[in-house]
C-alpha cells in the first residue's frame, strides 16, 4: 500500500487530494494468474465559499477488482468515476436553491462483462432549502436520471433507462448528539423500447435516503446510512439498490483507535433475481511513534444471487485478516 495526501485552505477555498494505491500477489495456486491487480483510489475536491453562495466539485476515481457491494457483487477489474459538482445560492436570510449533479462512468476490464454492463449514469436534482426558526432544515427536492449503456442492444448490451424522483426531508441537529440528513419520496423508472418490439421494464416505489451521525462521547462517535435507490446493471437495464451501513469509532487513549463497520445490500432486478452482499469487520489502529502506525484486523463478507432456479443461484462466504504497520511522513 502507499498512500499520498495533501490539503490546503484559506479563508474561502480549501482543496484536498487523496491517493491510495495497492497492489494484490495471490499465492493460492486456485486463483487464476491474471487474478494478481493493483488497485487505485484517488479523492480529489475543492470548495470555494462566497458571502451568499457555496461551490464544490468533487472527483472520485476508482481502479478496482474486489467485490464492494451489491452493485459490484462479482470480482471483476473496473474503472468507476464520479464527478460531482455542487452548487448552493442564499437568495434570502430563510431559504437557498441547492443544485448537484452526479456524472458516473463504469467501464470493466473483461469484454464479456464490458458489452453488457459499461455505462454512463446521470443523476442530478434541484432543491429548496427552508430554514427554520427551530434550527434545523426543510428540504424539497426533484431529480432526474439517466443510464446509458455504451454497447447497442444488438452487441448484448440491455435497453437504455431513464428516471424521475420526489422527495421531502429534514437537515439539521435532530439531538444535541445526533444531527443528519433523512430524505423520503417517490421514484419511478422506465427503460427504453427492447430492439425490434414496443415491449419495456419499468417500475415505481419509495425513494430513501438517510444520513446520521451520532456523538456519543468525545471519543465515540457512530455514522449509519441507508439509500433506496435506481442503478445501473449487468444484463439488465437497471436495479433497486437498498444499502445500509452502519460505523463506530472509539479513540480508546490518544494513541489507539478501534473501528468497526457494518454493510448490508439487498437488489431487485426486472427478471426477479435478488443478489444480498453482507460486510462487517473491526480493526485496531495503533500509533507507538509519531511516524508509525499498526493496524490490524478481520472482516467476513457473504453473498448471495437468488435467481429463482436453485441450479443457478449461486453464493460465497470470506473471511479476512489484515496486519501491517506504515510509515507516515
């Protein structure tokens, strides 16, 4: 593993970059040769703050291979890149017009997966911001999205889809320990006509999003989030993505951290095929010098694809243990 970072900040503009790079020797004579992969992950954001506006725009790019989620349930070579720009205008003392985008690119290293699942998705809403007189926000939002897949239907790849969202939420401190984000509303999908038919999926439910953090003491501190959200697929022109992921951190004494993390996926596809992906995991992260740190750890993932036909449904049970020490300077 190496790992570059860097932040600057002035008054109204910071910047921060993030780089970690690793790479992967497997010695099992089981997994295949070309299983051996480096991975990248580079954060890259800048925010720039006015007396009556905020602006950001935030880069996430991934090289990657392991399974991450119900999304990337299987171990394939991928890029996955994220540009989000955000922009927010007080236009009085009470209420702002909030805008953001998100522009995601996928691209997979093996052609067969490549044909059916490289896509462009846009997602992007507008929202009006109510500030009270009881300290926390009123929110409603509308947004749009869009999946575009790069190969044609005729080369395998699934119909275009395209979508529509509603919500309502709350912003602010809901506790003097627990502030957050919690989001409810309506959603709707639709794909395009299948090749040569006037045939097409689409699909209407609730649309969640949720984000917590809870202070329980100075030196414990929980997040938990939940989505319920339209995605892009493999073979398929897109699925219903529930995530839920609780973390914990617990500053034991200035020089040792303890972390713990909780996942849970569950998807919904058109064909009816559901796919569950479950990751939890602790780690202890110890600094005996300024310059050096230990960690060390276990985690275990589970998954399953339920297709419906039990000579088809297929699952995979991980356990991991990590140690290693790094020098920091």
């Amino acid at each position: 593993f190496v790992r570059a970072a860097v932040a600057y900040s002035e008054q109204n503009f910071d910047l921060e970059a993030d780089l970690l790079a690793n790479y992967k020797w497997y010695l099992s004579s089981d997994v295949p040769h070309d299983a051996n992969d480096d991975e990248e992950r580079l954060f890259l954001r800048a925010r720039q703050a006015g007396a009556r506006h905020n602006l950001e725009i935030m880069q996430i790019l991934q090289i990657v291979s392991d399974p991450a989620s119900g999304v990337f349930f299987d171990r394939t070579g991928r890029v996955v890149s994220n540009t989000v720009p955000k922009i927010a205008f007080d236009f009085s003392p009470q209420f702002t017009i909030e805008a953001m985008v998100n522009l995601q690119i996928v691209r997979f290293k093996e052609d067969a997966i490549a044909d059916t699942g490289d896509n462009n998705m846009f997602r992007g809403d507008l929202s009006l911001v109510y500030r009270t007189a009881w300290g926390f926000d009123a929110v409603a939002q509308a947004g749009y999205f869009n999946i575009e897949y790069i190969s044609s239907e005729s080369q395998g790849a699934p119909a275009d889809a395209f979508g529509y969202y509603y919500r309502v939420g709350y912003r602010g401190e809901i506790l003097p320990s627990l502030s957050g984000e919690v989001m409810v509303g309506y959603t709707s999908v639709e794909s395009d006509f299948f090749i040569g038919t006037s045939d097409d999926e689409e699909d209407h439910t609730a649309d969640v999003s949720a984000a917590l953090r809870y202070e329980a003491t100075e030196t414990v501190r929980f997040t938990a989030d939940y989505s319920r959200q339209f995605s892009f697929a493999v073979g398929e022109p897109y699925q219903l993505v529930n995530r839920f992921l609780v973390m914990g951190e617990w500053q034991a004494v200035p020089e040792v951290t303890v972390r713990a993390r909780f996942q849970f996926d569950h998807v919904d596809l058109p064909s009816g095929t559901e796919r569950d992906y479950m990751t939890a995991g602790v780690s202890a992260e110890y600094k005996p010098l300024p310059y050096l740190t230990v960690d060390g750890g276990f985690a275990v993932r589970n998954g399953e694809t339920d297709t419906g036909v039990s000579a088809t449904s297929t699952e995979y049970d991980q356990v991991i243990f990590h140690i290693g020490a790094a020098l920091v300077w």
